[in-house]
C-alpha cells in the first residue's frame, strides 16, 4: 500500500503542482498583504524541499555514476558553455534596464538540481544519471554565475552583487541541507531508525514542492502585478530558450551517440532552470533590484507549463524509444 501511495503521488505529481500554482495565485492577487509573511518562509521550504531532494542521490554509488563522463562532461558542455552563448544572444532582445537582465541572466545561467529529476522520470530519461551530476552542476553553477554576470553586465555587477547574502543564501538553502542529506544517508546505512526516516522523508519530495511553489509564487506575485508591462517583457525570451535548448540537447546526444534514456536526460538538463534556489538570491539584492525576484519567479511559470509539454513532447517525437531501452544498454555496460 506504501509503494501504491508513492508511485500515484509521483504519477499525479504535475496535478499537485498545478494545484499548488492555482491556489498561490488566488491568495497572491487576493491577499496580496499576505505575501511579506509568506516571503519569511521562502528560505525554510526551500531548505527542507533540497534536503528531501538531496536524500533521493544515491551519495553510495555517486562514484559509479561519475564513471560515465561523457554524459557528466556533456551535461557540463551544454549548460556552462553552450546555454551562456543562447542566453546572451537571446537578451539582445530584452530592454536594456539592468534589473530585468539580471533576473533573466541569474535564471537562465543557473541548471536546475531539483524537479529535473522528477521531469526526467516522467519522460522515461536517466533520472539516477541526471541525479549523479547534480553536485557537480550545483557547484559550477555557484561558482560561475558572478563571472557570466561580470561578462554580460560588466561594472553593473559591483553595484548589485554583495558576497554576504550569497554567502548567507548558499549555507543555508544549498550547503546545510546537503551535508544533512549526507548525514542522513550515513545514518540510514548503519540503523533502522536512520533508515525509517530516510523512507519517511521519501513521501516529501513532491508535496514539498508543492509547498515551494505555493510560498514562492504567493510571495511574489504582488511584485509581478505591480509591473505586469515590464515582466511580460521577459515571457517570450523563456518561451524561446524552452524551445532552443531541448533541440540542441537533441542534436549533442545524436552526436555523442546517446541511448534513449541519456539523450533525454540531457534534454532535460539543458532546459530546466535553477529558480527555485536562484530565488533567494534575487531576494538578497539591493532594493533597487526589487523587480529581479519577479523575473526570476515569471520563468518559474513558464518552465512548469512547458515541462508539461516536455513529458510528452521528448518521448513521443524529440526522443522516441522504449522506455527502457537505456536500462538494457545501461546494464550491458555495467556487465
């Protein structure tokens, strides 16, 4: 009955968000005096949401996976080399204030380490491959956005980007929820009741999402209201890189010769974004940056409706394929 009840949470995962998004608009534009206390809370969801998400990374065999570099080297390729040239070019188009660029530029530059896992499951990908590169991917992606910021904006960066906040935001939403992830896994290994709990906070990952997007968008949805003309700005330029990205994911796998479920695992990291996490960050800017949080949660609202697109869109015609053909291929390998 466990497994029953997770499996149709996991199946009806896109439904729980949806309905999660529904009801953060409703008391976004309802209760807008709402959303300063539900901005307090921001931070502690996402916490909690990375540390469930961080406990489903098999840290035992993180060394075996890293065995196959070229995927790890091809997810690497195309998110710190290949999307920074798309972005750029893409924000040729956007007006020129530096606070919409920054937004986009802080989003677009950052590859997502938490629902890509769930998306890729549900187009029948290498969820464990994509799980695998997560670290490496978190911890790139931290160390090179002030330098692709430096680049795009140049001198505008020193007015906007202090290292305290960052500092602040990464132990607390990346680097503790991670080491207790860690723990967590150690404990599970070597007691009964380390491993009751790690199957407990199994149930979390989902319905912690949902609480994510409901607190995050709730927050934030006065700001987007408030400048409805400068945010719509900023829709087409994700419409358009949630269209690019995935048929150049497509062509990088033909080309290194990718089974199904790698080439679809690499569309998917090579689309979905780093919002949820990159938030907090937003949020530690100066206040004349206020905006920049907003465009953040805008791409939020236009990847999730495009992943539901994705799921179907990837295995149908992007990728076709069984379903479990990498695992026959993967499995082949590993013999």
């Amino acid at each position: 009955m466990t497994r029953l009840s997770k499996r149709w949470i996991q199946h009806n995962q896109v439904g729980v968000y949806a309905v999660a998004v529904l009801l953060a608009i409703v008391i976004g534009l309802g209760q807008p005096g709402a959303s300063s206390s539900l901005e307090l809370f921001v931070n502690p969801v996402l916490a909690v949401l990375l540390y469930v998400t961080f406990l489903e990374i098999p840290f035992v065999r993180i060394r075996r996976a890293f065995r196959n570099r070229r995927f790890m080297l091809a997810a690497l390729g195309m998110n710190f080399l290949l999307v920074p040239v798309v972005v750029f070019g893409l924000t040729r188009f956007l007006p020129q204030e530096s606070v919409i660029r920054v937004g986009v530029f802080m989003v677009l530059l950052t590859p997502c380490i938490d629902y890509v896992i769930t998306f890729t499951e549900l187009a029948g990908g290498n969820a464990e491959q994509i799980t695998a590169a997560t670290p490496a991917l978190m911890l790139i992606q931290l160390l090179v956005l002030p330098l692709y910021l430096w680049l795009f904006m140049g001198q505008q960066v020193a007015g906007f980007i202090e290292a305290g906040p960052f500092i602040e935001a990464f132990v607390v939403i990346i680097a503790l929820p991670l080491t207790l992830a860690w723990a967590t896994e150690y404990w599970a290994e070597r007691s009964t009741r380390g491993k009751t709990w790690q199957d407990a906070m199994g149930w979390l990952p989902v319905p912690m999402m949902g609480v994510t997007l409901f607190v995050v968008i709730a927050s934030q949805l006065p700001r987007v209201q408030d400048s409805i003309g400068q945010i719509a700005a900023v829709i087409p330029i994700y419409v358009a890189f949630l269209v690019i990205m995935p048929l150049l994911g497509r062509l990088a796998a033909g080309l290194l010769e990718m089974d199904v479920g790698e080439s679809r695992a690499l569309v998917f990291t090579s689309v979905t974004r780093n919002s949820l996490v990159i938030l907090p960050l937003a949020l530690a800017l100066p206040s004349e940056y206020a905006l920049a949080p907003a465009v953040v949660v805008t791409q939020t609202l236009v990847e999730l409706s495009g992943m539901v697109a994705l799921t179907r869109i990837v295995p149908s015609w992007l990728v076709p394929g069984s379903p479990d053909q990498f695992l026959s291929l993967a499995g082949t390998r590993n013999d």
